[in-house]
C-alpha cells in the first residue's frame, strides 16, 4: 500500500443525493438515479452493502472511486462492447444540472437510458466467494462441473461464466446458463455470455500488467433500440471494487481467502462479528472505514494510473 490518502471532508461524504426538481428515477444499494429527458443521472454515494444490504456506515470518497475507475474501463472497452456513458463532466450535463456541478463532479456519469437486462453477468477465473461454496457442496459452480480437489483461491484450469438472477432486494442467486436463457432468451445470453468472457480476459490482461488478479467479476447490460434492431450496451459499473474480486498478485498462495483490494474486506470483517446477514445491518469500526477506503483508492491509483479527483 501506499501512504495514507489525506483524510476526506465531512461535506465530501455523500450518503444520498437530493437534487431538488429532478425526477428520481430510482435508488440502488449504491446509485442514486435522475430522469434527466432523453438522459439519466447516475451519482454513486459513498453507501456501501454487504452480502445484499446496504450497511449502516459509509466509506468516504467510495463513490467517487467507482465512478472514476468505471469511467476508465468504459474507456478503454469500448471495442469490445458499446456502453451507457454520454458524460463524466458536470459542465456538459443538461442545463438543470449545472447547479449541482460541485456534489457531481467525480462521482455522475450522464448515460444513455436503456432496458437493463435482468441477469447479472458474472465471470470467474478462480474459485472464491459464493462459487467456492457451491464448489464445496456440489463440485460445480452453476452447473459448471470442475475438477475435483480444487482448495480456496485456485485458478480454474479456463474462466467460467457464472450468471445470476438481479435481486432489487435480498440475495442475488446464482443460476446456470441454461437457467439464464429461459429468463432473457438464450440467444442473448449466449451473446452476453460471450462479451462477458472478452471484457473479463480484457481486463484480466491489463490488471495483471498492475500486479492485480481479477479473482471474479459482474457487467450488466441493458438494450437499446438501435436503427429498428436491439442493442446490446454495457452499463453501471465495471471492474470496480463493488464488482470484482482483486488480489495482489504478488501475495497470492492459493488454500484460503486472500488479502485483496476491494470489499471483500469489509465482508471478512461482517463474518468475524457472526451478523445473521439480516436487518438491521451493522455500522463498520472505524479502522475499518479507513482501511476499506485506502483499498479503494489504492485500486483506482494502481489500475486506472491515476489518483482520485
């Protein structure tokens, strides 16, 4: 790690937005969204959720970290995949927003409005998580069968794509591919099964070139209507700490969990107080608020090449 980022201010700490007249569209664990006319608004708060509930603390200058980092990998894939951004820069957002320009800067994004496919995307390239638990009960992770004798942590002999049901609350579950295509059509979720597996081999290249393993991660996807055909286009977040398993690669020893740099942190710290994963959920010590936010950041610093804005 590095040395400590300088300590956020109290006015930098976003639990929710409020933007007066502007239509909420809707609010997530972690996004606040605006209808905005042909637009919306995505503000990422510093809410941060756990096993599926939003806990009841918050990590400074977490939402601008997963806007930043997105906003780099939204970049930088967009020969694999169209996606949702229209802007990143308050000064180029609707006129009704620019009052605001301050609380957005760094943690919006203008995007695209769009019809979100209902199943997460998820791609695996080693065994940890939910997966090593199914693992562990069934040999398979979403009916994909796996070698036997695998431990905690090991790289599975090719990536797999893992998808799961979209929870707006409780527990996301996860599901084969066949279950998938009974939801949303197997023709689409073969093709976001394919895109998936691209940006996760994509992303997988770069981070390895940073130190970073990308143990696992999500896309979602929605359609836009394109010229009278349906369009596939990448949307929320990608290869973010909320999204993705990262592990350093340079302490990585397969047979448990690993140091990492996302939320995972956070989790092991939930397990070790035994919470029911129920409401209410519980608020985070202090020096687990700071740790969690040095991790962000650290990511954003070592995979995006940039400091936090």
């Amino acid at each position: 790690m590095t040395a400590m980022s300088p300590s956020p201010s109290p006015k930098n700490v976003v639990t929710e937005t409020l933007l007066p007249d502007i239509t909420v569209h809707g609010r997530g664990k972690v996004r606040d969204m605006y209808d905005v006319g042909n637009y919306l608004l995505m503000v990422t708060t510093d809410r941060i959720s756990a096993f599926d509930l939003v806990l009841g603390s918050v990590i400074p200058d977490k939402g601008k970290v997963l806007t930043q980092l997105s906003a780099f990998w939204f970049n930088q894939t967009g020969h694999i995949v169209p996606n949702h951004v229209v802007s990143t820069t308050p000064e180029e957002y609707p006129e009704l927003l620019r009052p605001h320009a301050e609380l957005l800067r760094g943690r919006s994004m203008l995007v695209q409005k769009t019809d979100p496919v209902l199943v997460e995307c998820v791609a695996r390239g080693y065994l940890s998580g939910s997966g090593w638990k199914e693992y562990q009960q069934t040999g398979a992770v979403c009916g994909i069968k796996l070698p036997t004798g695998l431990k905690e942590s090991d790289q599975l002999p090719s990536p797999i794509f893992t998808p799961a049901t979209k929870a707006e609350s409780g527990h996301d579950i996860n599901i084969s591919e066949a279950e998938a295509g009974k939801l949303i059509g197997r023709d689409l979720i073969s093709q976001l099964r394919d895109i998936t597996m691209s940006l996760y081999a994509f992303g997988s290249a770069h981070a390895e070139t940073c130190g970073i393993i990308v143990a696992d991660t999500k896309f979602e996807f929605g359609l836009v209507n394109n010229g009278g055909r349906s369009e596939v286009i990448l949307i929320d977040e990608v290869l973010t700490p909320d999204s993705s398993r990262f592990w350093p690669k340079s302490d990585y020893r397969p047979g448990g969990p690993q140091p990492s740099f996302d939320k995972q942190y956070v989790r092991d710290y939930l397990e070790s107080i035994k919470w029911n994963k129920q409401l209410p959920a519980p608020t985070l010590p202090d020096n687990v608020v700071a740790s969690t936010r040095e991790k962000y950041i650290e990511a954003l610093r070592v995979l995006g090449n940039t400091n936090l804005q």
